[in-house]
C-alpha cells in the first residue's frame, strides 16, 4: 500500500468529523473554511441546500446539491462524512472547499 494512502487512512480515525448517516433532515452545519463559511442544510431527499462561499460568489445561493464528501486535496476521498477539520468539502458539482477549519452542527431538535 502507499506509504500516503497508509497515512491518510490512519489519520481518517483521529479526525474531527461529521458523518452523514448521523444527519436527519433539517439539520444544519455551518462550516468554516480557510477562506469562506458554508450553511449546509439536510434536505428531506438526502440532498443539501447550501449557501455561502463559491455559492454566493457565482449568485447560485441557495442551491441544492450533492455532497461527495471530504477530501485532503486530491482524488482520494472519504464518501461517509460531510465534514471533517482539515479536509476539504467536495460538492456534487465537483467544487472543493478550501480546508475546512471549524464544524457547527445544529440538529433540527433544538431549533426553534
């Protein structure tokens, strides 16, 4: 195996993350990046609907998507989580965050 892949498979057990089956709709995650923040809200599809950084920046928030999961800047990527400090979010149009540095997570239970 890859001395890097071994590496980031080792390094995948210790990080802070959210994982996507702990998510119900209506949930929300502020997320902040190196250089943007994102509000990503768990639709009831599965789907998110994000706005913030590339979103705004295009004029495309609110959007709908995907969420790939999270990745440490190349093309392996952990498809189980939404977010994990560190790593960076890919979006199911292909759009990579830059790394994410802090994760709020509001379940819908103690939203007003």
């Amino acid at each position: 195996m890859n001395l890097e892949l071994k590496n980031m498979i080792e390094q995948s057990d210790s990080l802070i993350q959210l994982k996507k089956s702990d998510l119900k709709p209506g949930d929300e995650i502020k997320l902040k990046t190196k250089n943007s923040v994102y509000s990503i809200i768990v639709d009831i599809d599965g789907g998110f609907i994000v706005s913030g950084g590339w979103f705004d920046k295009m004029a495309l928030s609110p959007v709908k998507t995907k969420i790939n999961g999270c990745t440490w800047g190349g093309s392996v990527i952990k498809t189980d989580i939404i977010a994990a400090c560190g790593l960076n979010l890919e979006f199911g149009n292909r759009i990579l965050t830059s790394t994410i540095r802090e994760i709020i997570y509001f379940p819908r239970s103690i939203k007003n």
